[in-house]
C-alpha cells in the first residue's frame, strides 16, 4: 500500500504568509450577512505564490501525461494535441466573449461555430449537427433522445428496447437507462462482428433502434455493417453510431453513407482536444435527414445571407428546428476549450490530412499488433483498425493484465486500457494513435515482449509493480470502497 508522503497545502501553511496582495478597497463597506450564515473560520492555506508554484509543479511531475510519453489507451485516442490549438483558443476575441453577448458582436464566433458544424457534416456525411453536448457520453443521451423523440412523433409508443453489441463502451447502456429504455445485449460472433442470427431475433417492433461503435472497442470493423443497419431499419429502429472510433474512418468511410441515422463526435479523442482529469470534453452529434427537425436548439444558422457583390458577409445567429428536443446544455457547447481546437485542428489538416490520420492510426495498430503476435494471444486475430486488445496472461503463469500494466510504468510508458472489453479475458487493449513514430512503437513493444519473458522467469517482478514511480501498487478493492476524497481537509474543518 501506498503512502502519500508529499505534504498537503494545508500542512505547508504557515500563518501570516501571504500569496496576494489585495488593491486598496473601491467600494463603500456594508454590512455582513446575519451571524447564522457566516462561517465563524474559514481555514484556508496561507503561503507565498512561490510554495503554491513549487508545490502544484511537483505534484505535476508525479502525473504522466501526452505531453510526456506514449500513452496507448485504447478506445481514448490519446493522441498528442497540437500547441497551435492552444494559440488559437486563447486568442482574445475567443476568450473573451460571454454567450449572452448580442450576436452582432460575436460573429466571427458564429462563424467558426456554424463552419465546423458544416465541416463535421462533410466529414461524417450527416445532414445536421449539434455542437451542444459536453462529452461522448452526453452525446449519446442527445442521440438516444432524439430517437425517442422521432418515435413518438410518429405515434409508435411501443419502443423501448435499444439494442448493444456486447463490445460496447458502459455509457452506451447507461445512457439508454437514463432514459428508462432496456438494453438487450447483442453478442458477437467469432470475428469481432455483430452476430447477425442473434441480431435478427432481437429485431422487432418494440426496437428504438441499436447503438454501435464502427470500428467497435475490439478495433474491428464490422465486415456486415451494411447489412447490420438493413435490418435493424427493417424492424423500424434507428441506428445510432457511437463516433468515439472515428480516428479510424476519417477521409475514408462516412457514417451517415453507411446509413447511421445519428453519431456523437467526441472532439477530445479523434480532433486533438487535451482530455483526461474529467475534461473539458466536447460530444457534437450529427445527424441524417430522418432526424435533423429534432436536434437540439438552438444551432448556428445563418439568418441573413450575405451578398458577393456587395461584400457584405452573411449574419450569423441561432435557429431552432421545428420539433427540436429543446437545449442540452447552458449557452452553446463547450466553445473555447472544444470548439476552437478542433476546429483548429481540422483547418490544420485539411481534407488529405485528416485521410492520412485514420490511416497512420490505422497502419499504427496493425504494426503493434503485428510485432505482439506470437507472444501475447489476440483473440480476434485480423487486420485491425485503430486499436486491438490482447490477452494479458499466459499458460501456466499466474500474471495477470494487472500486473504487465503495471510492470509497463516501470519501462516508462502508461498502460493500456485493461479489462476491457469485457468479452476478452484479461484485456489489454491498445491503441497507438497516429502521432507515434516507429521508435516509439518499437520501444513500446519490445517492453511488452521483455515483459512477456519477466512474466516466466520473474513473475514477481510483475506483481511488485510498479517499483519506479512515485506511489507504488495501490490497493484497487481499498481505493474503490474506501475512497477518501477529501484527506486534504483539516479535521478542525470536516464537522462544520
Ligand atoms: C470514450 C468513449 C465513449 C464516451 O465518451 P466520453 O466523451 O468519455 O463521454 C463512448 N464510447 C466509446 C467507444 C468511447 O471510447
């Protein structure tokens, strides 16, 4: 068990210290608020800028993060986010903007907005986008809604089963109850496909429709999808595309020409926005023509064409779709952190780029898994799209998926997502993204086959560790049930 051993901020507080220096007040004093609801002490760490400076920059160092090394979580397309999105996003007419702004004053805001929802619509061939939703998840339950909506709208009251292939990520099915629907699992055949037998019995007139992630978390891509999408339509259902694999299809294949009728984008895994530590995500949804009247509201529109010959530029504003499902979020989406990068990102690359993206992902992924074959067991052993998962175990070895992650910190790389998918044993599921050179494959790989051998002839190695890094192997059962989220609280402080 770990013990943590840097001081907290509280316990570096020394009284009288001073961080600030307060400007001389320029308003008339008034009143406190009555006694009751004045806290009697406020206990907060006093200490100069330079100890908060040192202090939070050593904690950072302890943190891995993109900036800093490979980072192969698969299903986060961990890729390594540009510096120029972070100009861009700080540039003062960005920043400084407050939504309730009048829009005569923030048209070159509108303007990005509107432009990147046409942008996402090219590249995923849907018919309308919504910039609103905060994250994939969020996303989803847009998505989700809006096929609810589209349903009733129609008068079939009956739907309320959404359809998941046993791959999917959690949120999907968590999105679905959060709208009270069931979830009817869907397994998958021995190729990492939809099973389409079991697929076909499901499908009835009780379907929403079905949620699929194309490629899915196995790094497939469905070699029926076509036929997929046929039949869940044939019962009536919506397909819904869980987008957060499109690293994988840029500038190749396009969802809404597969016949998805509605996908989140996540703009923090496939276009370079920084994720991890809880966000800002950012979870556009695009839709088909079956579903644009329902999107949320309201979308940049343009409300006064603009005219060549004057020059004058089109005015920019917000519409709402006739049966919009109403706002998903306050003001408009996450626009600074999300929006701009993205669309930075996108203007960066150009169509051909964002083709050579998917395909140095993709070309990334079959390489790992090429050099891996042989010595961990991939279950689902084809050409791969942007990730594959592996079995983290071996005959007669008690080392589990656990234990090569962690044994992965010592080599200086951040594990890959384990255990998950769930259909895989002892999942290690890897996704390398485009932005990492042959090196750093290589390196990547020749750890995991090192580890590999450390797994027969020293497997206690691998259960010791980590030994390199700052904590040690925290007690995974302790670190859920026991959670302490506030140690840094003084007990003076946690009963008021
Ligand atoms: C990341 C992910 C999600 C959820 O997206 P968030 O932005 O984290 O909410 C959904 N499905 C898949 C397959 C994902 O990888």
């Amino acid at each position: 068990m770990a013990t943590i051993i840097e001081p907290t901020i509280f316990e570096l507080s020394s009284p009288g210290r001073r961080g600030v220096t307060m400007p001389a007040s320029d308003v008339p004093e008034t009143a406190l608020p009555p006694k009751e609801l004045l806290r009697s002490e406020l206990p907060l760490p006093e200490l100069a800028e330079v100890d908060v400076v040192r202090h939070y920059v050593k904690l950072s160092k302890f943190n891995y993060s993109v900036d800093d090394g490979f980072y192969p979580l698969g299903s986060c397309t961990m890729k390594y986010n540009p510096k120029i999105n972070e100009d861009t996003c700080r540039l003062p007419g960005f920043l400084f903007t407050h939504p309730l702004q009048p829009i005569e004053t923030v048209q070159g805001n509108l303007a990005l907005m509107y432009e990147l929802q046409e942008w996402l619509k090219e590249i995923s061939g849907f018919a309308g986008v919504t910039l609103q939703p905060a994250a994939g998840a969020h996303g989803e339950f847009t998505g989700v809604l809006m096929m609810a909506a589209y349903h009733k709208s129609r008068g079939d009251t009956k739907r309320t089963k959404m359809l998941i292939p046993d791959a999917a990520h959690g949120t999907n099915p968590a999105s679905v109850g959060m709208l009270g629907m069931s979830v009817v699992t869907i397994p998958s055949d021995e190729r990492g496909n939809v099973d389409l037998k079991a697929l076909e019995a499901a499908c009835d007139d009780t379907v929403v429709g079905m949620m699929l992630t194309n490629p899915n978390t196995l790094g497939m891509f469905d070699e029926n999808i076509e036929k997929v999408i046929e039949l869940v339509h044939k019962c009536g259902g919506l397909m819904y595309g869980d987008g957060a694999n499109l690293n994988a299809l840029l500038g190749i294949v396009r969802p809404g020409d597969l016949g998805f009728d509605v996908m989140h984008f996540n703009l923090h895994k496939t276009f370079s926005v920084p994720h991890g530590g809880g966000g800002p995500g950012s979870g556009p949804v695009g839709v088909s023509q079956t579903l644009v009247d329902f999107l949320p509201a309201p979308l940049v529109g343009i409300i006064e064409e603009g005219d060549d010959d004057d020059e004058t530029a089109p005015l920019y504003g917000f519409v709402t779709p006739k049966n919009s499902i109403g706002r998903m979020k306050a003001f408009h989406g996450h626009f600074g952190g999300g929006l701009v990068r993205a669309y930075t990102y996108i203007a960066m690359h150009g169509p051909d780029g964002l083709k050579d993206i998917a395909q140095y992902a993709v070309l990334n992924a079959n390489y790992l898994q090429a050099r891996l074959r042989g010595t961990y067991h991939i279950p689902y052993d084809r050409i791969c799209m942007h990730e594959f998962v592996a079995e983290g175990r071996f005959e007669g070895s008690d080392v589990r998926a656990l234990d090569i992650s962690k044994r992965l910190m010592d080599y200086g790389f951040h594990p890959p997502t384990n255990y998950f998918p769930l259909i895989v044993p002892e999942a290690l599921m890897i996704e390398p993204t485009e932005t990492e050179n042959k090196d750093a494959l290589d390196r990547f790989a020749d750890a995991l086959i090192k580890i590999a051998e450390e797994a027969r002839t020293q497997p206690d190695l691998l259960h010791n560790a980590p030994s390199t890094t700052k904590f040690g192997r925290m007690d995974e059962v302790k670190a859920a049930r026991e959670l302490v989220l506030c140690c840094w609280l003084p007990e003076d402080y946690s009963d008021q």
